[in-house]
C-alpha cells in the first residue's frame, strides 16, 4: 500500500523519501491532505512544516540538477507577463522569467513533473528550462500575476454604471456587424467596458486624441489634450492583445492582420442625439499595435465663426472671400492645427438650400448634412483627382479638396476654380507666404495660381489660459525680441501667464485658441507671382498691405490676455 502511495508522489516527492529527508508515513498522510485540497504535493508538504521551502528547493536544485533562483532579488515589475497566459500561471504554478530565442525560462517549485513541462511546451510553443524557486516566494508572485484582468480593469475602471446605456458600434452603420453570431456575453467582457470607459473619459475630459501604446515592459493609454500628451492610465500588459481587438472589430479591421498599418472609423453613440466619430488609425511597432483615435466631435464644426477666433479684419477678408462666385481659398498648417474645423464652419455658412456641395476627403471626418461628401480610396481607384472630375459633372457650385497632394489634384482644382466654381483646399505648409511657392514646386503654372487662387489662410493652435491666470512682468527686452514694436508697450495692457489649478488639473491651461495669418491675394501679389517671385517677396508684400503674420496675430492674443507670450513662442516662428 505504501508503495503504491508512494508511486504516486511526483519524482521529488519520491527522492525525498529515498534519501531519508521525509518518512513515508508523512508522505503519504501529505500526499492524501493534497489530494483532498485540490493543491499539489509539494504545496501541501510546505503548508505541513515537515521541511522549510528553502531545504526543498536546494533538494531539488542539487538532486535534479536544475538552476536554483532566490525570488527575493527580481524586481516583479520587470517580469515579463505576456509569455505565459495569466491563466497558465495560476493553474500550472508557473512564473515567466526570460525568453531568449526559443527557449523559455519558468520559475516553478517542482521541476520534475513532466507532464507540466510538456504541456507549457505545447501552449506557449517554446522549449522549457525549468528554474527551482522556493515554493512560499513563488505563492507570492503567483497571487500577484493571478489578479484577472477583469479585477484590473475594474480597478482602473472604478464605476461603470453610466456605462449601461452607451452604445459602442462601427462608424458605418451600414455593414454588418463584425460581432454578429458571436455570443452575447462578450459585450459584458471587462475589456469592452474599459474601451467605452476610455473613449468616454476622453470626451468628457476635451482630450483630441487617444493613444494606445504597447512598451516591453509596460502598456500606456495617453490622451492628447490642449496640444499635448498626458498619461492617464496603465492597464495591464497582458490585455493589449484584446484591447487591440476589440478596437480592431468595432473599426472594421481585420483582427488577424497585425503586420501592416490600417485604417478606420467607429461610432460612440452616446444618447439618441449625440454620437461621436473616431478615426482610428493601428501601427505595428516593435512590441505590438500601437493605436491612435481621433477623435471627431460634429458639435465642433457648428461652432460659428466667431468662435475660432479670428480678428475682425481676418473674419471679414475670409467671409469676403467664400461668399464669391468663384475662385480657390486655401487653408494651410500642420496636422492638428484645425484646418478641417475652419473648412467645415464655412462650408456650414455656405450650406443652404440652393448650393450644391460637394467635398473629396480622406477620410470623411465630419458628417454634414446637406453636403454630398465622398470618402477618397486610393486602393480603389477613387483618388482626389478622380473624385474632383466626377465633381464637375455633378453641377456643383462648392468643391472641397481634402488636400491638395500632387500636380493632377492641384490642375483639377486650378481649372474648376477657373470655370465659375468656388474650391476650398488645405495644404500642408508651414505660412501663408510659402503656399503659393509650393503649388508653383508642384508644377502649376503662375499664371493659373495667380488668377486663381483668391485668399490663403495659415493658422495654429495655442493653449488659451484658464481662468485661474495672473499678471506677470516681462523684461522690455524680451518683449522687443519676441515681436512687439516700441509703440505697442504703453502699458495700457497687461500679460498674463500660467498658475495652475483644478480645473485646469495644475497646467494653467485650458482650451485652445486659434492663430490666424488671413492673406488675400492682392493685385499686386499677384504680379509678384506672375513673375516667380519668393515666398519672401509675397511676405514683404503682405507686411507692406499690413496682413500680421502668425506671431503678430499671437502677440495680439496675448495682448487680450488669452494666452502667454512663451505659448505663442512654442507654436510660431520667428
């Protein structure tokens, strides 16, 4: 019987005996409490006190001939938790330590059950080397990596109540659903939750952007708010996998195509009237898919003009301009400037019962109603040249370019503006000035710029100041150096700079206000243009028509106390 019992025993277990380092009896009375608990032998002999956890480890160290690992000199936070699946751990009594090539190394306490170390060969696909750790400081790390996802998340998440009536879906309401067939349960899954959680958090807190970022040793979420980036949260690296998916579904990606870039779109319907578009955007990086959101409010397109603020004079000149019959207005900056925010308020003020609109984007970022909007593929042949041709036998009186990018996209656009229709573009430049020498490098001819091309729009965004800002003092010197003319410090006005609050959350800003160089083209530009003059030569031009440039409009709004003299610094050149 006693034999039999000890056949039983795992090979340490056995060797224990042999070598007289445990009585039989004791072995068996073990073997049956472990039995009965549902734990293994050795769990059940360390909980027994028969031998402490450090002479069971050497044992098994010496006997076996297998490395012998003290727990207490790794830093938990650095093991890796991606190697082997959470559940692995809890169950199979395993801690992921290193894997280098093929071969993975796992701290366990008993590293002489083969049939173990043959099904993690299986699971995780790699060749196992076994590393004795002492059972009570392995029990430690096992509970720490056992906390499931779901309890990590719910303690990111907090509560999730207002959760209930939020409706997470694809941006195209028209295909079916990537989910269909797939069971009900899913939509309960932590991780769902913890999406809308995020995307809500992000709306709720102003953030323009939303990055899902994947580290070898951990996993980041940033939000991109007032211009820059924040750390909000870390959930744990073992669900980066699933957050990707989840977010791949409802965009209508292909979850199993992790090797290149792709694009899409999603709806977060949060009541019956409003809803939020995201584009989202994935990018395979070193350590998984790194996914970016934008996110896209149509509550930011009705504004009104008033609120981006523009000078009278520049509102004015840009209202003038639009309201013509024909002609080519341009609106140039870097990615996150607002461009696509000043092209859609004014297509909303153009928008009326007898104009035909009609814009080519890429892609579609602002649902208006009203406007015939078509979404530019290049994989399908639908370019913006191709969908600009199309345009002009649609009889539209307003044509909206996403973005001018090569030669054919600019002649189109040329010609239309010159055959009675009135075209709004963007352009990636760094001012107004340089646009008209960027079209001429594309290979337009000056001429066809010049009769064209009515008014070009340059801006940035600046941080605006919350209300929690106080008057600063700043040295003539510098004042002088940043711009400002020796008439304009009277002291009939005072700067302002950054304190810090709750509101703000301690940075001094909040919000955004919007920088401005509104340039029409005047008779004698385009004389300038006509004769391939610089872009230096157009700004002299504009200076001597009195057209403030990008840091003359952003000292004006320091001078209104709207934002502080080292923001306008940050975001225009000098």
């Amino acid at each position: 019987m006693a034999a039999v019992a000890a056949n039983t025993f795992s090979p340490l277990g056995r060797a224990l005996v042999q070598q007289g380092r445990l009585v039989q009896a004791d072995a068996n009375a073990i073997q049956a409490e472990a039995t009965k608990a549902g734990v293994t032998f050795i769990e059940q002999l360390v909980a027994s006190k028969k031998i402490s956890t450090k002479d069971v480890a050497l044992f098994a160290a010496n006997t076996f001939g297998v490395p012998l690992l003290d727990l207490s000199a790794v830093d938990a936070d650095m093991l890796p938790t991606t190697l082997v699946d959470t559940k692995l751990v809890a169950s199979k009594r395993v801690i992921p330590l290193l894997k280098r090539g093929n071969r993975l190394f796992l701290a366990l306490s008993d590293p002489t059950n083969e049939q173990l170390l043959s099904e993690l060969k299986f699971a995780t696909g790699s060749t196992v080397e076994p590393v004795v750790v002492e059972e009570d400081k392995l029990a430690v790390l096992i509970k720490r990596f056992g906390e499931t996802s779901a309890k990590a998340l719910d303690q990111l998440m907090g509560d999730d109540t207002a959760l209930d009536s939020i409706d997470l879906g694809a941006g195209d309401e028209t295909q079916p659903e990537s989910g269909a067939g797939a069971p009900e349960e899913i939509d309960d899954a932590p991780v769902v939750k913890y999406v809308q959680k995020v995307l809500i958090d992000a709306i709720n807190g102003g953030a323009s952007d939303i990055h899902f970022e994947p580290y070898e040793k951990f996993f980041r979420i940033r939000y991109r708010m007032d211009g820059i980036l924040y750390d909000v949260a870390q959930p744990p690296l073992a669900i980066k996998e699933k957050l990707a998916s989840r977010i791949k579904i409802i965009s209508k990606l292909d979850i199993s195509e992790k090797r290149v870039p792709q694009d899409g779109r999603m709806k977060l319907k949060l009541s019956a009237t409003r809803a939020i578009d995201f584009r989202v955007s994935t990018l395979p990086t070193l350590f998984g898919e790194k996914i970016c959101m934008r996110i896209l409010d149509p509550s930011s397109a009705t504004l009104g003009i008033e609120a981006l603020g523009y000078e009278p004079e520049q509102r004015a000149a840009l209202l003038h301009a639009i309201s013509r019959p024909y002609g080519m207005v341009l609106v140039t900056g870097p990615t996150g400037s607002g461009k696509t925010v000043s092209l859609y308020t004014c297509l909303n003020i153009l928008n009326k019962p007898g104009i035909n609109i009609s814009t080519a984007e890429d892609p579609v970022e602002i649902n208006l109603a009203g406007i015939n909007q078509v979404n530019v593929n290049d994989k399908a042949g639908l370019t913006f040249a191709v969908a600009l041709k199309a345009f002009l036998r649609q009889d539209p009186d307003i044509v909206m370019v996403g973005e001018i990018r090569d030669l054919d996209t600019g002649e189109i656009a040329i010609k239309a503006a010159q055959t009675g229709h009135m075209v709004l573009s963007t352009l990636h430049t760094n001012d107004a000035p340089s646009t008209l020498t960027r079209l001429m490098n594309m290979g337009i001819a000056p001429f066809n710029i010049a009769t064209s091309v009515i008014l070009i729009t340059a801006q940035r965004l600046g941080r605006r100041l919350c209300s929690c800002k106080r008057p600063i003092e700043i040295p003539k010197e510098a004042m002088l150096r940043a711009g400002y003319l020796e008439s304009e410090l009277d002291g009939t006005w005072q700067p302002y700079g950054p304190v810090g609050c709750d509101i703000c959350k301690n940075t001094g800003y909040k919000g955004r206000v919007g920088i401005y160089e509104v340039m029409p083209i005047t008779d004698e530009m385009q004389r300038i243009i006509m004769k391939n003059g610089t872009s230096i030569d157009i700004a002299d031009q504009a200076k001597k028509e009195g057209i403030y440039d990008l840091r003359r409009s952003g000292l004006r709004k320091v001078m209104q106390g709207l934002t502080s003299l080292e923001e306008i610094e940050s975001v225009t050149n000098e």
